[in-house]
C-alpha cells in the first residue's frame, strides 16, 4: 500500500513539475538555445529530488571517465522515461533522437524543436535514416553528442533484445566514436505501470567504440556489450529489490 500512495503522489508531483517548468521557460524560446538547456537541466535536477525524496529512488554512474569529448554518438538501453530526462545533464551539449510526433506536443514540441532535438519519421524508412543522418552531421559538426536509443523504444528488463539499423546507418555516416551505455531503470521506474520501486538505479558507460568498423562488426559489438553488462546490472537490481522486500517483510 505503501509503495501505491507513493507511486501516485510522485506522478502526479513529477506531471505538475512539468507542467509549471515548461510554461515558466516560455521566455527562453526567444533566447539562445542554452536557456532550453538550463530548463532541461533543471528539469532532471528537480525530477531527482522527488524520485529520491518520494519514491527513496537514487541513481549510480559507473564509467562516466570513459565519455569522450565532442562529437559522439551515444546509444543507450531504453527501458524506462528515467533515461530521457536523466542522461541530458551528463552530456555537455545532448541532442536526442525522438520520434516525430512528440514535435506536435503544445509546448514540449516547442522547446524541442528549440533545442534542435532530432526527430525521425518511423514510417519513412530509408528516408527517415538518411534525414536522420544529415540533421545528425550538421549537429556533430558543432560538438555535440548524438543521443539515440538503439531499440527505438522502451524495452521491459530480461526481454529479448530488438535492435533496429538505425543505430548502425548513423554510426557509418557520422564517422564518431559511439559511446555503449547500459542500465536498469526499468526494474524502478518500470513501462506501463504507474509504480515506483525504490532502490538505485544503475547506469554504466561502457568502452567507446571507435569509428570505421564495419557495419556488421559494429552491430554485433555494439548489442553484445550493452546486452551484456545490462543483463548484469539488471541481476544486481533485482537482488537488491529482493533484499528490500525480505526487509520490509520481517
């Protein structure tokens, strides 16, 4: 019951949170980007202090020294709304892969489109990747890291792997190292569910990948290692949400 009543003040607190921020930073469209960059920031800042003050949810990150300067293309697990919000402040300058039609969201697809986000047209196939590509060269040209979920959406924690070629097309355009990046969130901040579990999230950066591998050799390298070291994080996840269970239990 415990966890129920907390679930549901944090959503309607992090919905409210939203809300107020983004028609507060209205002013920031006419401003330089970097005030939309502020305003995520604070965002996820806020976000964490009601996960951790309401729902007793923290976070790790492990391997943050492997993160390359400037350009980079970044590919993550996707297995949570977590990783939207939280992976913005770890990047000097992020600009995230979404799909098209969060653009069309009053006020979010204002300040996204603000931002210079990156959206893809699902439906297009081969045009959506070569539209992709070119928005994600003009971007890399300026320093930026390249942020794109490689399964194209949230993925439930121990579900089969479902990579899309989107993340291999961009890396053999963008000629970037690509920067792995695996997680648990899903076990505590879980899909299609409104509960929270409290416990400590886990994101780790793996070893870059250097540019020019051949296409094959970088899909196989690229799943084997965020598949790998997720896998791990999820099983060191789920042995502390066990240990917190026997703890509330006795």
């Amino acid at each position: 019951m415990r966890v129920i009543v907390r679930s549901v003040l944090f959503n309607l607190l992090f919905y409210l949170n939203l809300v107020v921020l983004l028609v507060a930073a209205l002013p920031t469209l006419v401003l330089p980007r970097s005030g939309i960059a502020w305003v995520v920031r604070l965002w996820a800042r806020s976000n964490h202090w009601l996960l951790r003050s309401v729902c007793g949810i923290t976070f790790e990150l492990r391997g943050r020294d492997k993160i390359p300067r400037g350009a980079l293309l970044v590919a993550s697990k996707h297995q949570s709304a977590w990783e939207t919000f939280a992976l913005f402040p770890l990047f000097a300058d992020p600009a995230f892969i979404l799909k098209r039609e969060l653009m069309w969201v009053p006020l979010f697809g204002w300040f996204a489109k603000k931002a210079r986000m990156i959206p893809v047209d699902r439906g297009a196939r081969s045009q959506a990747l070569a539209a992709i590509a070119a928005r994600a060269k003009i971007e890399l040209a300026r320093d930026r890291q390249i942020v794109i979920f490689p399964e194209g959406t949230r993925r439930t924690p121990g579900a089969a792997p479902s990579y899309k070629f989107g993340v291999v097309h961009l890396y053999a355009e963008s000629r970037v190292p690509c920067l792995p990046v695996a997680l648990n969130s899903g076990l505590f901040w879980p899909r299609r569910t409104f509960l929270r579990n409290s416990g400590t999230i886990v994101v780790e950066f793996l070893e870059p990948i250097a540019p020019g591998l051949d296409r094959q050799v970088f899909a196989e390298r690229l799943q084997q290692s965020i598949e790998t070291a997720t896998a791990r994080l999820v099983e060191e996840g789920k042995r502390q949400l066990a240990a917190s269970a026997l703890t509330r239990r006795y």
